[in-house]
C-alpha cells in the first residue's frame, strides 16, 4: 500500500478539493501519513491569489524536491492550472482545481470514482456550489486559473447536503470563488438557493461564503430574508477592495463605495448583530494618498468587525502588473495605519458581547485540554471550558471576555 502526504494552502474551496483528493486516493488502496518522512507521494494544493503566498509555496517545493528527490510528486491546485512551478518541480504530475478526484488516475492504471469526502472536520461539510467567476478584475489572478462560472445544479447541492447530514455533519459552508454570482449560467440565483438548502430537515447551520458586491446588488432584498431563518449564519463576507471610486474604477470591480455602504446599511438594518467580514488592498498602482485616505474613512464608517488586509502585489499575467506601482514604502506605511484602525474597531465590535447570553454550535476543539471552539448566530468564536466531549452540541452560553479574534464564555446549559 503506498502512503500519502497532502499539503493544503488557500480558501475552503482548496480545502474541499484536498478533502476530495484523500476520498479518491483511500477508495484506491492509498493510505493517508501526517508524516511527510513516510510518505511515497507527496501532494501540494496550491493557492497563487496573493504573492506571499505563492512565494512561500515556491520555496517549500523547491525544499522538498530537494530532500526527497525519490518521492513522487503532485502539485494540485490554481498553480497546476497556469502551469506554474514546473521549472522548480519538472517531474511532478500537475493536477487542475477542476480535476481533483481524479487523483488516483494519476497514480494508477485503473482507478475506481468516488462522491464521497474524507472531511478534515466531520461536523463540516464545504459545499462547493460554482467553480469560476464572472468578473474581470484587472489584479486577478486565479481567473486565469479557475475560469468562467460553471454553476453546480441546485438539486446537486441539496443532496450533497443531504448526505452530508446523514454522516453526522452540524455546519455547512457554501463556498465559492465569488458566491453572489452563483446561478447567473444557468437561470438561477444565490438567494433561490438558499431557500432550497434552509427546507432540507435537520438541526443545521449554513455558513454563505464571499460575495462581492456587484452581484448582491439585484438580489440584495432576496438576500436579507433568506439571512433571516435561524439555519442561516448572521455573517457576510463582503470584499469592497477599496473606499476609492477611482481605484475601484481601475480594479474593475464594477461597484462604487455607494453600492457598498447601502448593501452594508441593508443587512444591518434588518439583522443588527450582523458579523461583516471584508477585504482592503493597500497600494494598488495609482493609489494616492487621498484614495487611500477614502479607504480609511470608509472603514472608519462602516466598522467591519474583520478585516483581511492585504498589501498590493503584481500577479503574473495580470492588466495591474502592466501598470506604474505604487513605493513599497509607502504601502507598508499606508497598511500600517490601516491594520491599527482595523484592530481597534475589531476589539470595540466584539467587546459589545460581554455580558450577553447567546447560543452557540461546538464544531472544534481548543488548543488546550477540555476546551472547545463553538459559533454563536453571527459566526463568532465562543472558546468554552467542559469536562465532557460536547462536539457537535448547542450550548446556552454567557460571554465573559473579549479579544481580537474570539470571545470566551461560561456554559449555562446544553440547548440539545
């Protein structure tokens, strides 16, 4: 039986995909390792959306191929997709993002198919319900890599939802590269389906992953009521990019800061405890300081209580590579300022919890004995202490401390 070490990087798209690898691979004869030194093969799923990221990846290939020049290599992923690493890693298969449970064909003459997933967390199933896009932004990367939007059939979804519960599963994620356009191929929309996922029977949550603001904007009424049946996370992850309308007009991102505060004033309006996740690029070429002094100022106003801020780099093959970019120095500066903001807004957001009683589904485990990690309705982090193994359980729970990233409590009773 040959062994199998998987290395994962990027969204929960990739993490699906790593889970469909390990499905494809054990419903073959291939085992599993955690440890790389006993592996035969040695998978890396690649993620290339931000230049540190690929860089890092880059050197952790060319290390490995080094120290194991007999092992057998796959690069799976956006990477395999644009055909990038091959001149670090010139023997490895490449496998694309659209081909990963078909990994076993790489392996073997024969290999048997397989539906099924190996989930990293059992109560945690990533659904995966479009593959592509519909934008063009001139910065973007994995639109070269993933392609235009292929949307998966509603019913498709259902059932792997379905099926998900009946192996025990408590939380769903729809993911996609850009869930807001889901259905635009083929006559349908995110909020129809939605409503098709909330019917299915069983004690659930969804998790809706990233939706830009372009595609919320028809269906933005939609939307809100389907957020509001209690199956539904209380949580948005909404990438504005920049609070430049000059900026924005040369990512091509096909939205103004107006659109973007109203859709924000709308799901606030009708769900106040809302958890607004969204994204802030720093130094796109052309940037100057009042633009980003409007970036600023819209943070300021809108208040995110997270924000994934990343500084500017050039992605191959990309309209922004071809343009002027901005000072390093001045990025690094311009990020810094930014990431202070956004840290004291974060702290102020979840320091509003303490003292409340909220509900909350336990879906991991702490970093510490007898501890565990549960959401509560916006998608917040509760670390809980429990003598007993309460995974997968609703808790009544009080909020009694604050931090960055999560909230701690004391447990008041199991809700089930």
């Amino acid at each position: 039986m040959k062994s199998v070490y998987i290395e994962t990087y990027g969204c929960s798209a990739n993490q699906s995909h790593s889970e469909t690898m390990e499905s494809s691979l054990v419903n073959n004869g291939f085992k599993i390792v955690k440890n790389i030194g006993k592996a035969d093969v040695i998978v890396i799923n690649t993620c290339i959306v931000k230049s540190p990221t690929e860089n890092k990846i880059r050197e952790r290939i060319k290390f490995l191929v080094r120290k194991y020049p007999n092992k057998k290599f796959i690069i799976a992923g956006c990477a395999a997709d644009v055909g990038m690493f091959r001149e670090i890693a010139p023997n490895a298969f490449f496998l694309s993002s659209h081909k990963s449970k078909d990994i076993a064909k790489l392996l073997l003459k024969r290999a048997k198919e397989t539906d099924k997933k190996i989930r990293k967390n059992p109560l945690i199933n990533i659904t995966e319900i479009a593959s592509g896009c519909v934008s063009n932004c001139s910065y973007c990367i994995v639109k070269l890599a993933r392609g235009d939007l292929k949307s998966r059939k509603a019913k498709e979804i259902t059932r792997e939802v379905e099926n998900s519960l009946r192996e025990g599963c408590k939380e769903i994620w729809i993911t996609s590269q850009d869930c807001g356009c889901y259905g635009l191929d083929i006559g349908r929309n995110l909020a129809e389906l939605l409503k098709e996922v909330v019917k299915i029977k069983g004690d659930f949550r969804i998790r809706v992953g990233m939706m830009n603001p372009t595609h919320i904007k028809p269906i933005l009424n939609e939307l809100i009521e389907i957020y509001k049946h209690p199956k539904v996370y209380k949580f948005i992850h909404i990438p504005v990019q920049s609070g430049s309308d000059h900026t924005l007009l040369r990512m091509k991102r096909g939205y103004g800061t107006k659109d973007f505060e109203r859709i924000v004033r709308e799901f606030r309006k009708s769900l106040p405890n809302i958890t607004l996740s969204t994204d802030i690029i720093v130094g796109f070429p052309g940037e100057g300081e009042n633009d980003f002094k409007e970036t600023f100022g819209l943070i300021k106003r809108i208040r995110p209580d997270i924000v994934n801020l990343s500084k500017f780099g050039a992605r191959p093959k990309t309209e922004a590579k071809r343009m002027k970019q901005v000072d390093n120095k001045i990025t690094k500066g311009r990020s810094k300022r930014l990431a202070d903001l956004v840290r004291k807004t974060g702290m102020e957001k979840n320091k509003k919890w303490v003292s409340k009683e909220c509900e909350i589904l336990i879906t991991e485990g702490g970093k510490r004995k007898n501890q565990f990690m549960g959401r509560n309705e916006s998608y917040k982090p509760v670390i809980v202490e429990g003598k007993k193994d309460i995974m997968g359980r609703l808790l009544k729970v009080k909020i009694t401390k604050f931090g960055l990233t999560h909230l701690k409590a004391e447990i008041i009773r199991n809700s089930v």
